[in-house]
C-alpha cells in the first residue's frame, strides 16, 4: 500500500476511537483513527507518540494542562505524559507510536 487517503480510511473504521494499522516505518507502527465529539478516558504509554491532526481538532489534557490541536498540527506525546481526550475533538487522526505499544 502507497498511497493512503487517511480520511477515507478513517471514515470506513466501524467506530470513532478505533484505529487501524497502516504499517511501520522501522520501529514505528502508524495508524489512521476517525474522533467523535466524545472525550476518551485517561492513558499514558511507555514511549513518546505522534499525533497528527488530519482534519478537524484534537481536544486533550495533558498532565492537567488543556491542548488543543488543529488541522495540519502535531503534537509530540512524551512517554509517561497522563493524556486524556476532552470533548469536542472530531476529525481524522494520525498516529505514529512504537511498534511494541
């Protein structure tokens, strides 16, 4: 697979917050998921993580601290950072995280 429309993968999954995996780059794995408005509970990973805002907005806390992230922005997740979605985030994301994650 070489060219990739993120948007209509991500329209296609069954289910908001559900990701699919595109592939891996080295020791990267890189997945497309599709948000709803719905915020999604508090998690933290052992490694950093890259999350691309496709289309729409990425509402987070992080830490405690509210981000929000827009079309055409990344935010770069360092390992260990408490993360939780709030509500309002919609659109298509990009992840880039470790393999092993």
């Amino acid at each position: 697979m070489s060219v990739v429309n993120l948007a209509e993968v991500a329209a296609g999954l069954p289910q908001a917050w559900s990701s699919r995996r595109l592939g891996q780059v080295g020791a990267a794995c890189v997945k497309v998921l599709r948000m709803d408005e719905l915020p999604v509970e508090e998690e933290s990973h052992g490694a950093d993580e890259a999350l691309l805002v496709i289309d729409g907005r990425l509402e987070l806390e992080v830490n405690g601290v509210p981000v929000a992230v827009r079309a055409g922005e990344l935010y770069l997740m360092p390992a260990g950072a408490v993360h939780a979605v709030r509500p309002g985030s919609h659109g298509t994301l990009m992840i880039v995280e470790s393999a092993e994650d």
